[in-house]
C-alpha cells in the first residue's frame, strides 16, 4: 500500500510530563514517520477553530483550556495507511478503555488529557495538516 500522511498532536499533559520523546518512539516504532513537527503553543482562536466540530459538546470549553493550558508538538505521519495506523497505535479516547500497548493506556492521564490527537479519515488529515504546516515544512 502506497504511503498516506496523517496528522498528530502531541498534548499539554503529555509536554508537561517531557513524553514528547516517548509518544514520538511509539509512533515510530508502530511504522510511521515524521515528516514534520513544530512546537508551538496554540491560541485560544487556533483551539477553536481546530475542534470546532466540537463546538455543541458540554467538554468543548475545557477542551480548549486544556489544549491551550501549555505547548503542544503538532506533527505529520507518513506510513502505510496513516490515519487507521495512527488510530490503533493511540488507543480509545478513554484511556480506561485503551488496550495494552497504545500511547493512551500507557501515558493518558483523563479522557480529556489523553496525550495524542490523531486524524480520523483521510480528508480531516488534509484539512488539519493545512491547518497548521505549510507545504515546504513537510519534509519526507
Ligand atoms: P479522539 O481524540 O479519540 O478522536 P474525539 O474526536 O471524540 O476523540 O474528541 C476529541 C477530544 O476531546 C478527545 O481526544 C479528548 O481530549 C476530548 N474529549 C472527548 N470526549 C470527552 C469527554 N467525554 N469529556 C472530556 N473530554 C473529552
Ligand atoms: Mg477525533
């Protein structure tokens, strides 16, 4: 299979805790690559905007506290199948129900501080990847 990108983030409680080399080795070792990856921390308006499907969701507001509360890594995934290799090496959104060997089970602190985003299909990838990176940041 030819490879797709995919796009992640890596979240305040797992920068907080200096996982960022960790989350990344477990990314990696699940057969992905990264292609590109800033440091930055979001604005109130980027956090917004990025989980604006959300919007209508009681966890909305302290969605975006949390995303905001302190740096993140945004990043693009190369691999095979990206996004669905990407999602089952993250785990559940609930770290209570994610399986044995995924980044939430072993780093998630809550349902909302759970580490990692990941894209859910391959045309939200292209939509956040534009959200964040420039082409001529992406390097494969
Ligand atoms: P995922 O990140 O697994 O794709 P969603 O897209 O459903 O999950 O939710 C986006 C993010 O919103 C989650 O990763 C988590 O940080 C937060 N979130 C989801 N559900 C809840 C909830 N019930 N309570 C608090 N925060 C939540
Ligand atoms: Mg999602």
């Amino acid at each position: 299979m030819a490879a797709t990108r995919t796009f992640s983030i890596i979240k305040p409680d797992a920068t907080r805790r200096n996982l960022t080399g960790a989350v990344t080795k477990m990314l990696e070792e699940a057969g992905l690559r990264v292609v590109a990856s800033k440091r930055i921390r979001m604005t109130r308006e980027q956090a917004e905007g990025f989980y604006g499907v959300h919007r209508e969701r009681p966890f909305f507001n302290d969605l975006v506290a949390f995303m905001t509360s302190g740096p993140v890594v945004v990043q693009v995934l190369e691999g095979d199948n990206a996004v669905q290799r990407n999602r089952d090496v993250m785990g559940a959104t609930n770290p209570a129900q994610a399986a044995e060997g995924t980044i939430r089970k072993a780093y998630a602190e809550s349902i909302e501080a759970n580490s990692v985003h990941g894209s859910d299909s391959d045309e939200n990838a292209r939509i956040e990847i534009d959200f964040f990176f420039r082409e001529e940041e992406i390097v494969g």
